[in-house]
C-alpha cells in the first residue's frame, strides 16, 4: 500500500485529490509533497502518543499543522487511502503500523540531524530545531547511517529526547516534571519538551540543561510557582508551572566510584 505515499514526491500541493485505486484506473489522484506527508505523519503520531485514546482529534492535527479543519480531513483521508492511518470521522485520527514505522523514521531523521547539527558543527542547542524540520525530509538513508556512524549511535538528542533505533525502536523511560517529581530527591534534567528558542536559551543562562542537577524544594499553584535548587554549588530559581511542566527529569543516581 505504498502507491499513493510513492505518489506523493511532488513538491506541487496545490491540486489535492484522493486516490481511488488502481481499479479506477486513479482517476482521483492524491498529490501531496513527501514532506507533507511526513509532517502528518509526525504530528500525528506525537497527538496520539499524548493521548489517552491513542487517537489523534482531527482538531487537534489541524492545530499543529497549521491548516483549517476541512485541509486535515481532506489529507488524512489521503493517508488513510494509502495504508499509513485509519481515521474514523468522530474519533479521530490513529497510525497503521506502517504509519507508525515511517513516523519513527522521520523522528530518527529529526533527532540524529540535531545531534550532529550540535556535536559536529558546532550548533546552539536552540537552534537546531528549525534546521532539522527542513533536512529531515531531504536527508537519504545512506547519509543518516553515516552520521549516526560518525556520532557513536547515540540514544538521544540534544534535548534528551529518545533516538528511534534503525529498527524503528523507541526506547521509552517514565520521566516525571518539574511539575509533578517528588520534594527534596535529587534529580537530573532528562528532557526538555519545548523547543522554542527563547526557552532554550533560558534555559542554557540558569544552567537547566540535560544532565544538570536540581532538587525541588517547594511547589504552589497558588502561585504558579516551583522552587528549585539548580547545579552544584546549587543556587535557588524559582520557575512557573508551565515550564516547570515542560522539563522532564530522572532520579539522580550516583554510580558508586563515577563523577557525574
Ligand atoms: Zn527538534
């Protein structure tokens, strides 16, 4: 069922039809850009996963897609059609198993293109996001082993998150937040779930970077407030709760005889 995703390499979007099949001969025939497709896909897939229904709501994709309503049905149907999710008019939107290899690609793509934006070139970690959501499309699969060669197969990104294997494995830990890890444990910062820049950046000025130590020593939401001790020699910040929700931490677990 890769016809119509094989139809889709074409950068014109202007001429959306679904595809009927073979059968009739495509007499109605998708054409929608590769990196289209794929965008849908991962927008997808990350709406499901956050999800407690596993389904994407159709609202929801057009949201992060950027297109009206009547754009995201019109396209998901165009996925539906060819084999990569299967869509139910009131419920929403889930991923086939295809779907769901060819989202894990296109997020191995994303993450091994930010690593190497910032360990070979030198990049921000701010600014690697941008960069990757154009390459991740262009990219070739030759090209990609090269560079997850050249990075030592990395696991995770520059924001911590997860690096689907070459299999299409993601490997999943259960992270809490800022927002919600308990009082007075020492934690490290694991991930971080916002990539704009201006909170990136933020975060780089109060040291709160994957690998940093922090101990929460105090929460209110009266306040929309978490206080935190940061680092060692620690300095105390004090972060609200939307942020604070948006950083994922660890246990801190000190390996006997290893400096961390
Ligand atoms: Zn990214």
């Amino acid at each position: 069922m890769r016809r119509a995703y094989a139809r889709c390499a074409t950068r014109d979007n202007t001429d959306l039809k679904i595809g009927l099949g073979a059968a009739a001969g495509w007499m109605n025939v998708v054409v929608m850009p590769s990196s289209t497709v794929e965008d849908y896909i991962k927008h997808i897939y990350a709406l499901a996963e956050a999800s407690e229904s596993g389904e994407a709501s159709m609202g929801r994709v057009a949201e992060a897609l950027g297109v009206v309503p009547g754009t995201a049905t019109t396209m998901v149907k165009a996925l539906a059609e060819a084999g990569l999710a299967s869509y139910s008019p009131r419920v929403g939107v889930q991923l086939t198993p295809q779907g769901r290899a060819l989202a894990l690609h296109v997020l191995r793509r994303h993450r091994l293109i930010e690593q190497f934006l910032v360990e070979v070139l030198g990049f921000d970690w701010s600014e690697v996001h941008e960069e990757a959501e154009l390459l991740e499309h262009v990219i070739s699969d030759r090209l990609l082993e090269r560079i997850d060669q050249r990075l030592g197969y990395p696991t995770q990104d520059p924001h911590g998150d997860p690096i689907p294997s070459a299999e299409g494995e993601l490997p999943t830990a259960p992270l809490q937040t800022l927002a919600d890890c308990d009082f007075g444990v020492p934690h490290e910062v694991a991930r971080v779930s916002d990539q704009d820049n201006d909170f990136l950046n933020y975060l780089t000025e109060v040291g709160l970077n994957p690998g940093a130590r922090i101990v929460v020593t105090a929460r209110s939401a009266g306040a929309d407030s978490v206080t935190l001790l940061v680092g060692d020699p620690s300095r105390e910040l004090t972060l609200g709760l939307s942020a604070a929700g948006k950083l994922f931490v660890r246990l801190f677990v000190e390996v006997e005889g290893v400096v961390r």
